[in-house]
C-alpha cells in the first residue's frame, strides 16, 4: 500500500495484537470502575451504555469516515489507504484489525473526550465496556473473513457484512451488530440480495 519501508509495516498488524494492547487497560479500568462505589444496577446499566455508545461509534466511523471519499486524486488516495484496500483485498490477514498506529491514537483520543463529558464515577465502567465493544468489533471482523460459522448469531452477523463487501457497499456499515443500520435507514434492499452471489461458506 505505501512505497515507504517504514509506513507500509505500520499499516499491518496480526489479528492478536489488538488483544494484547488493550486487555490489560480494560483490566485496570474494571479495576479502577470497582472502587467508584455505584450501586450494581448502575454498573450494569453504565456496562451497557458504553457497549452500545461503541456500536454507535463504529458504525459512525465506518459509514462517515471510512466510506468518505474525498474529491481529487488525492481523496481517492486517501479513501483507499483508509478503508478501499480492504474493500479491494478483503481476505488480506494483515489488514482486519485496527494497526496500532492507528487504534492508539483514537484510543487516546476517545479516552480525553469521555473522560471529559462522563464522571469518574462513571467513566471507568463505561470506558471499559466501550473497549470491549472495540475488541469484539476488531476480532469480529477478522473472524468474519476467516471462521466458517455453520449457524446462530454469528452466521447471520457475517452473511450481514459481506453483504457489504460483495453486493452492496453502501448499506450495512454495523459490523458488530446490524442495529444502527435498521434505526438510521441503511439496511440492504433486499431485493437486490441474492445469496448465491457470495463466497462458499457464508450462504444461508
């Protein structure tokens, strides 16, 4: 993707690493979410919010951010490092899971501005489980292109994105979950879905 020894490492990552980077920081947010003396419904309804604020941001991103192409050359240039080469190579190994060049800094970025509108109280609890949306989304995602799932949720969830990928790229942005696409009008037309169309393994 980039003619520079040192940029195009950067743009690569084994699916694992996401797991060992942001574990142990979502091991010490429960930790730290255990000692904000909240009542357990309040852990457990600030645990969900922050699991559905994440499919929220994900399904932002990857629809207004990812599928944003700018004009010119250079948009198209930029469309392409950002999100088109997964479109073009969606079975590339390398490049399913967030690089940390990249997921580091949205995960600093992320922490400052919550940590900014959320109390402390609150906001350990919720950012661990905004991370743990994040690793799901991001090992989801691989699994999704390279785990042949014979029925259940996870099935659906993968015949779901790649819908995307292989007959309509402008519907189905949720990758973790279908919701946002279904309250904010961009579930696929069905009519134009037709199963045998995509790769062995995935049909119903």
């Amino acid at each position: 993707m980039f003619k520079s020894n040192l940029l195009e490492p950067l743009s690569k990552v084994h699916y694992t690493v996401p797991l060992f980077l942001f574990i142990p920081v979502i091991l010490y947010c429960l930790y730290r979410c255990l000692n904000a003396g909240l009542w357990w419904w309040e852990y457990l309804v600030t645990f969900i919010i922050g699991l559905v604020v994440w499919t929220l941001t994900e399904y932002i991103m990857h629809r207004y951010v990812f599928h944003c192409e700018l004009p010119g050359e250079i948009g198209k240039r930029l469309h392409f490092i950002i999100h088109g080469v997964h479109h073009d190579y969606p079975s590339d190994r390398l490049r399913l899971v967030m690089p940390p060049s990249l997921s580091i800094p949205l995960a600093i970025g992320f922490y400052y501005f919550f940590r900014f509108i959320i109390p402390l109280s609150y906001f350990w609890c919720f950012f661990a489980a905004f991370l743990i949306g994040y690793l799901v989304y991001d090992i989801g995602h691989y699994a999704m292109h390279h785990f042949n799932f014979k029925s259940g949720i996870f099935k659906r969830i993968k015949q779901h994105h790649m819908l995307h990928h292989y007959q309509q790229p402008e519907k189905g942005y949720g990758v973790s979950s279908p919701l946002w696409d279904h309250i904010l009008g961009s579930v696929f037309d069905k009519a134009q879905s037709v199963k045998t169309d995509l790769p062995r393994g995935i049909r119903k």
